[in-house]
C-alpha cells in the first residue's frame, strides 16, 4: 500500500499532529456551542490554554474563526470544508425532491446519511418539524448504533468488518430502552439484514420513533440509507406501531429505489 494514502497511527511520525489539533478547535463549535471563550475552547478539546490561544489566532487570521475580543465563533468560510465532501456525494445533489416528496407524503421528516466508521452522517434532510432535542442538520453525526439508518448499514457489513468497528466501541445509554449489549446489537443486526430494513423506537430519543431502509448502489452493496421520523402520538401502541410500519415501509422503500434507479441510470454511483 503507497505510505502516503495509509492510514497515520497517531503515535506515528506520519501523524501530524498540530493538524489534528486544529482540527479539534474546529469541532469545540457545534449548534450548542456556537460562541466560545479561550477558556472554553480549551476545555472542550483538551489543550492548553496557550496552544488553544495560538490556534485560534491562526484560524483567525485565516478567516475560519471571528472574535470580538472575548468569545470566538466559527464563520461561513468553514462551510468549504464540509462542501468538499458533500460535493463528492451525488446523492447529496440528487436527494432533496426525493426527500420534499416523501415528506409531503408522509407530513414526518426525513434524512439520507452515510455510514462513517461508527457514526451516521446526515447529508440530506427534509424536517416537517423539531421533534428532537438537538438540532439536526446537514453534516451532523449520530451513533449508527442507535439509529435506524445507521443500523441498516451496519447489518450490511460483513461480521468481521462489524467486529472491527465494534471492538473498542462502547454503545452509550441514551435512553432506557438503548441496546447497550453488543451481543444483543448484533442479534437486532441480523434480523435486519433479513427483512431489509431497521426500526429504532425511543432509543435515540424518548418520544421519537424512525424506520430506515439501505440505499445501494448498481452492485446492490450499501452505501447510504433513507429515514422517516416522527413524534409518538399519546394514544401510541404496539397496534400504533404496526399500523406506521405498513404505512411508511412502502413509501421509504419506494423513493429508495427511485433514488437508486436515477443515481444509476444517471452514472452518479456504481
């Protein structure tokens, strides 16, 4: 394998690590942490106020971070960053009549993401409304393991690539009904990968259900998945719940295929 394309291990003199540590100044700033002190910064990441202080003057000067003296912020520049790998997603640039269909449809929102490492990310959506806690937006990550979409592709993984990704990984309680239980994940897996398609009940969230189905390329491999999400109503049930998966399973699985034939059929992915 050419060294240059290999992976750096961070204890490696391939590792650059002041890269890296800029790179973490960038991700301090998310939708809660919008505006940050030097003192902030330095505790979200780890560095040293010092080093936090050299990195943000140097993202200053380049125009990624603006300060008014005290707090610092990110600026719109930093968009460039995240639009060079959504260019390089052509279901990113094909998604959203999809997705404004399928919303219309169904009045619930919907998602694409991809699968990176242990983690979804969103690069197309269509919100009817703010159902979650936090803010979902385009590039926004969540644990695969406690997503429908995310699970969807993982099921698509081969065991021992599953077991990799899987090895130092551990599954966060976000609500009481979270699987926590790797075993018990990979079980959830496998009957996902025989019905061809993953349905997270309040395991995210509280209150909030999703049904998710792959997306595939001309080879028929996993690539992405598409999403319905929505808010519990008061009189939910199992009978409820039923009634919504055979509502909402052909509706998804339908714009899947149309977002697979058009991206094939247009040569965007193979």
């Amino acid at each position: 394998m050419n060294p240059e394309v290999t992976k750096a291990n961070p204890s490696s003199d391939q590792f650059v690590q002041s890269l890296a540590r800029g790179l973490s100044v960038i991700r301090a700033f998310d939708s809660d942490h919008s505006s940050l002190t030097l003192s902030e910064v330095a505790a979200r990441t780890g560095l040293a106020r010092a080093v936090a202080r050299r990195f943000l003057l140097t993202l200053e000067t380049l125009n990624y971070v603006r300060s008014n003296g005290r707090q610092y912020e990110l600026t719109g520049l930093v968009l460039e960053l995240g639009y060079a790998y959504l260019s390089s997603q052509p279901l990113a640039q094909l998604a959203s009549p999809f997705l404004a269909e399928l919303a219309a449809q169904t009045s619930e929102s919907t998602s694409i993401s991809t699968l990176d490492n242990t983690d979804i990310v969103y690069i197309a959506r269509v919100q009817k409304r703010q159902i979650m806690q936090f803010n979902i937006s385009i590039g926004s990550r969540v644990p695969a393991t406690t997503s429908s979409m995310g699970r969807v592709m993982l099921a698509a993984l081969s065991e021992s690539e599953l077991d990799r990704r899987l090895a130092n990984y551990e599954i966060a309680q976000l609500t009481p009904r979270t699987i926590t239980s790797k075993d018990e994940l990979k079980q959830e897996l496998a009957s996902i990968a025989k019905k061809g398609w993953a349905m997270v009940d309040q395991e995210l969230q509280i209150g909030v259900r999703s049904l998710a189905v792959p997306i595939h390329n001309n080879q028929r491999q996993v690539i992405a998945s598409i999403n319905l999400s929505w808010q519990l109503g008061l009189n939910d049930s199992k009978k409820v719940r039923d009634e919504q998966i055979a509502d909402f399973l052909p509706q998804l699985q339908s714009t899947a295929a149309q977002l697979e034939h058009v991206s094939t059929k247009s040569g965007q992915i193979n």
